[in-house]
C-alpha cells in the first residue's frame, strides 16, 4: 500500500569520516498523519531530518517521496516538490514586520523574488494571501510589528506562516516547542494540529507530552538506529525505549 504512505526512506545510511550517525533507518510517513522522531541525544534525529530534506546526501540507502525517487534530488528542488523544513533556529527576517516576513516566503513560493525589489504596489496583490497565513496562525494583530519584537513563542508561529507560504504538503518541524513557555507550548500544538487537518507533518520533537498528544505514529531513534515505532501508547511502554531514555533528562 505504499501509496499510502507519502514519504518511505529504506536502508537511510549517513558516514561522517567513518562514523555512522544514522544506520540501515527504514522510515515510512503515512500521508495525513502527524509522525513524529525521537529520542536521546545523539540518536539520529536530525541528520535523519536532513537527509529527508536533502541538506545531506546518504552515504546508502534511498528515499521515495510521493512515489518518487528523490535519493539525489537537491533541497531547493524537494521544497518545490512540496517538502519543505522549518528549522529549529528561527528563521524570518528580523528587521522585517510580520506581513513583509509572510510576503517574502509567498514571493519565493511563485518565483518572483526580484519583486523586493519593485515598487511597493507590485506586492499588494501577495497581502491578502499573507493576512490569511497570518490570521491562521493567530499573529494578525501582530501583523505590523517587526520580527525582532516579537517574544519567542510568536517568533515561531510567524516561522510556522512563512514554511506554510511555501505550500508545503509535507511539512518538516524542527523541535517546534524548543524553548517555549507553558501557554506557547499549547498555543503551537494547536496550530500543529490545525495544520496537519490539511497536511502531513514530520516533527523532531523532545517535549514528550507534545509527543504524547498529538503524534499518531512515533518512531524512536536511539544510537542512529530505529529502536521501535507505534503509538505513544504502545512504543512508551517498550523496555528499549525505557532503558534508551533513561538518564537522558528527556523533557
């Protein structure tokens, strides 16, 4: 049924000078599901991320992301496809307010990033896409505020509207809940959740309740290697999993 599923990775391999930080990982990522990769550090976690978002090349195995092979595909070319990553480490424009931020990412979207540079009114026509970006992600009053005056938590969401301009299909999170205060935390797994009613999502995660929550699928790395993968329910209980996390401080 691979149909189903709209990315598979099979025997994911990565060497670094002859050190293997991902082994053999066979990854599937059932379309309209929220997946989510954990475990402790140094499990694997993001380098897995980056070879499913083609930041790095596999040393062996291959990918498939809606029936194509996109093994030595580049990262601007899967993004066009519809992957796209928003990184742990925000990524907008600091001294750009919150519409301008939306605007650029939905520029890029249709290839007219040379608009930045043309008058004002050549834009316009993108402010009603970005306000509805903006609003879904609960920043509209926020619209005309400069990115660097933002507290952390809406730093995010705003990150969260700029990889949505990109239209992703499936959308990559980073440790969306890294550094968040309590009501940050509930505020983005809400937006998660509303997002993943269109789309899917893949996110690294530390935070298990987050996990917990609003994951249907978990897969657990530990040492560059899938140790189990299933519900919450079922892959908490696991002793690999237990005796994996145990000591590591996990959140």
């Amino acid at each position: 049924m691979t149909e189903d599923f709209i990315i598979e990775a099979t025997g994911l391999t990565k060497e670094f000078k002859g050190f293997r930080a991902v082994k053999d990982v066979n990854l599937k990522v059932r379309a309209g599901t929220i997946h989510a990769l954990i475990g402790p550090n140094g499990a694997g976690k993001t380098t897995c991320f980056n070879l499913l978002t083609k930041f790095l090349q596999p040393t062996a195995g291959r990918i498939v992301y809606k029936g194509e092979d996109i093994t030595s595909a580049k990262a601007f070319e899967v993004a066009r496809k519809g992957l796209v990553r928003s990184f742990q480490i925000s990524a907008v424009f600091p001294h750009l307010t919150v519409l301008e931020n939306v605007r650029v990412a939905l520029q890029r979207s249709l290839g007219t990033t040379f608009h930045f540079w043309r008058p004002e009114q050549s834009v316009e026509i993108l402010n009603d896409r970005a306000r509805e970006l903006i609003a879904a992600v609960g920043l509209i009053e926020f619209e005309r505020l400069h990115a660097v005056e933002l507290a952390y938590g809406r730093k995010r969401q705003l990150e969260i509207a700029t990889t949505l301009a990109l239209d992703p299909e499936l959308m990559l999170l980073d440790e969306p809940m890294a550094g968040m205060a309590r009501e940050d935390i509930q505020r983005i797994s809400e937006l998660i959740r509303s997002i993943a009613k269109t789309r899917t999502v893949l996110m690294v995660e530390h935070n298990m309740s987050v996990v917990a929550e609003l994951s249907d699928t978990i897969t657990v790395l530990a040492r560059g290697e899938v140790l189990a993968e299933g519900p919450y329910a079922e892959v908490s209980k696991n002793p690999a999993v237990v005796e994996a996390y145990m000591g590591t401080g996990h959140g």
